[in-house]
C-alpha cells in the first residue's frame, strides 16, 4: 500500500512538473509586453490630456503605429525625462522615447534607433526682457532642466558668461521660473518652447537654433536589440505608408 502511495505520488509530482514546464513555455511563447517610459511635460511631444486623462503627442503616437506596425505591446509610463532616461539604465524600463537627442556621449551608455525628428535648442527669455545673447547673461540666472541638452549647454557657458544656473525637474518648472523672474532665461528645444509660446506661455526666444541634431528612441546599451530593430523597422513603413506624416500633422509640424 505504502509503495503504491509513493509510486502515485512520484507520478503527481511528474505530472505538476511537467505542467509547470509546460505553463513556463507557454508564457515564453507569449510576447513580451515591453515598459517603455517618457518625459510628462514636453508638448507637442508627450504631455498629459487633462480632459481624456491620457498622454498625448508625437512620441505617443509615434510609439503607438510602430508598435502597432511591428505588432508588439508595451506599456508607457510619463515619469518625466531625467527619472525615465535613469530608469532604462536601472533596468526598470525596456527604452525610452522622450524628445531624446541623440548624442555621442549618449551613446556610451544608450544604444540609439534611426533618428525620428530633427530639432535644437534655443535660448528662451521673458517676453519682456533686453537679454538677447549669451553676453547679456553676466550676473544672471538660468534654469536647466535635469538630464538635458539645454542644461548641459547652460553649464558648459556659464563660467565664460559669468551666470549660475538653477536645477528644475521639468520643462514647465523652468518656464515658471522665468515667468516670476526668479530665473532669466533658459534652453529649451526649439520646437518645444515654440509650442508652448503658441499656446500663450510668456516667453520669447532670442538667437539661433543651438546644436541641431536628431531624437531618438532608445534603450540600455547592449539591451533589448530587438526592440530597436523593430522600431527602425516600424519608423521605415510608417514613414512610407504616410502615417509618420499624418501624426505631425496632427500636432501642427
Ligand atoms: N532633447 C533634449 C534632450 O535630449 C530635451 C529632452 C526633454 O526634455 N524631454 O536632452
């Protein structure tokens, strides 16, 4: 009696291994629902719909055709740009798309798709301010917002210039910044303050367009190769089939 127990016993335990090989393959086979994440605050890229309660802009549409061309899941997570860029180098997320240049340094730790959109920076001031160059910064304050270009290029500057700089999380923090004068200029992407100013923030740009160059979808460097494959792939049919085209449209570009 006892020896059959046992034999029954082994057989359950075979039979529950078995199904827990067959449970995990399964789940293998099953697509991988990738953690892509974002800036929150950068129209007309990404930035939040209070009426629908949803992130709207370039990035989100252009991550939804490819997604959808290529036929893989993701889910998209708006926690700001430096927090997204430190979270795919903490292996919290699988990449990030947030009006993100490409850049050699970048690249050290990143691992970068085509580019999808060309654009620079700008200098940005109150709309009634006299600053209108780099020299008229002596003794004054510039905000940077974390992780970016345009706090890099304001720190780069400000010795030879002779300002300080104050470190805000978003795009918006800095525009209010300036707005209250607490700051008095800052460097934004081109496109983006342009946006804003459309939309009524007080601010003016003054000078040239600073360091064009290309955003990029990204991930880990050495990660998730696959991912960036299929981005360039999605980003070529949806730049051929017009839908590419059709998004900036959709947001005035
Ligand atoms: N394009 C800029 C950068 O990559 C700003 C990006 C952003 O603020 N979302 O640094």
């Amino acid at each position: 009696m006892k020896k059959i127990f046992a034999l029954i016993l082994a057989i359950l335990m075979v039979a529950s291994l078995a199904a827990c090989g067959t449970t995990t393959d399964a789940t293998a086979d099953e697509a991988k629902v990738y953690t892509i994440v974002s800036d929150n605050a950068f129209a007309p890229f990404e930035s939040y719909d209070s009426e629908t309660g949803e992130y709207v802009g370039i990035d989100m549409d252009i991550m939804a055709a490819v997604a959808e061309d290529q036929g893989f899941e993701y889910n998209m997570m708006n926690v700001g740009f430096d927090p997204a860029l430190a979270k795919v180098q903490a292996g919290q997320a699988d990449a990030v798309i947030a009006g993100m240049t490409i850049t050699d340094e970048r690249k050290e730790i990143f691992d970068f798709s085509e580019g999808y959109f060309e654009d620079g920076q700008v200098m940005v001031v109150a709309k009634d301010s006299d600053i209108d160059s780099l020299d008229d910064l002596a003794g004054k304050v510039v905000a940077t917002k974390n992780g970016t270009m345009g706090a890099e290029y304001a720190n780069s500057n400000k010795d030879q210039y002779g300002y300080t700089t104050k470190a805000f999380e978003g795009s918006n923090e800095q525009y209010q910044a300036i707005i209250n004068g607490n700051c008095d200029a800052c460097f934004e992407d081109y496109t983006v303050i342009g946006d804003a100013i459309k939309n009524g923030v007080e601010l003016k740009t003054v000078g040239e367009k600073i360091n064009p160059s290309f955003y990029g979808f990204a991930v880990k460097k050495g990660q998730n190769a696959e991912l960036i494959e299929m981005f360039n792939a999605g980003l070529a049919n949806i730049k051929a089939n017009g839908k590419y085209d059709e998004i900036l449209a959709k947001y005035g570009m």
